[in-house]
C-alpha cells in the first residue's frame, strides 16, 4: 500500500510576495476541484451521479478506465475520496484537509493512501507516482490561487 502526505501553504501574512486567500475562497476552490477534477486534471472526465447527505458520488473517466468514488465533505476543513464500490480495480483513497494552526496561516494538507503500483524495470514507479500527486496538487493550488483573486466563474460558465 503506498502511503504518503504533502503540505502546502497558502497564506503567509509576513510575505506579501504571497497574495492572501481567504479560509472560504480556498474552500470554494477545493470543491471546486472535487466536483470538477477536469479542469485540474484535463485527462480526466467526470461526472457526479448523485448527491449525498454529506457528499456526492462521481465517476472519474480515462482512457479506457472508470472509477467511482464517494466524496465526503466537512465543511471548509475537508474533502475525502474513497471508492463507492467494494470490487474497483484501483483502492485509492484521498484526504485534502485545511489547517490554520495561527490565526491567517493557511495550509492545506494532502493525504494520499492507494494500491501499489506495479513494478516496473529499474523505475521507482511509487515515487514517480509521488511527485505527479505533488505537482498536481502545486498547480491546483496555483489555479485556486487565481480563482480568489478572479473569482469562480459565474452563473452559465464552465463552473457548471
């Protein structure tokens, strides 16, 4: 099972070369990312099938493959993915979790726990695997980072 956790900060009110993002624009833009992955990740397709109590379910297309996760939300603390059904190809699981631990400092933390990948000749497929999560995730936050100071698309945009 590869395991691993990244962190990345959003606010630091000592460097104004870091513009400030509010708890709730981070928020809406982490949602944002859950309910619309493609346009983080545009190999993806996706498509909610239904809402929940505390969530929705989405399935995730590429390629050839198909997952369906449930996506649980706690309000503007976290966002956490795990597969709708018991026998999916993949187990991947995901936590994406704001912290503030002093007043104004946001951070968000990124939890990630899924099948090994399988071996391959020479190649450390697990920490390839690793740095594509980050980078990911670094450029999401970076188009969130432009949503706050842009704002969501509004009514009738591809915000949907």
């Amino acid at each position: 099972m590869l395991e691993f956790a990244h962190i990345i900060q959003i606010n630091d009110p000592k460097d104004p070369q870091i513009p400030p993002m509010s708890r709730q624009q981070l928020w809406d833009g982490l949602l944002f990312r859950s309910k619309y992955p493609e346009h983080f990740t545009p190999a993806l397709n996706s498509s909610i099938e239904h809402y929940t109590d505390d969530g929705f379910i989405r399935k995730l297309s590429f390629g050839e493959g198909h997952l369906r996760d449930r996506v649980t939300l706690i309000e503007m603390e976290e966002i956490r993915t795990a597969p709708a059904d018991e026998q999916q190809a993949l187990f991947a699981q995901s936590i994406t979790r704001i912290e503030e631990p002093v007043p104004g400092y946001l951070f968000v933390r990124f939890m990630y726990r899924r099948d090994d990948p399988p071996a391959s000749d020479g190649v450390d497929v697990a920490e390839y695997l690793k740095s594509a999560y980050v980078q990911n995730d670094r450029e999401a936050i970076s188009l969130i980072r432009k949503f706050a100071i842009e704002g969501l698309p509004g009514e009738g945009s591809w915000l949907q």
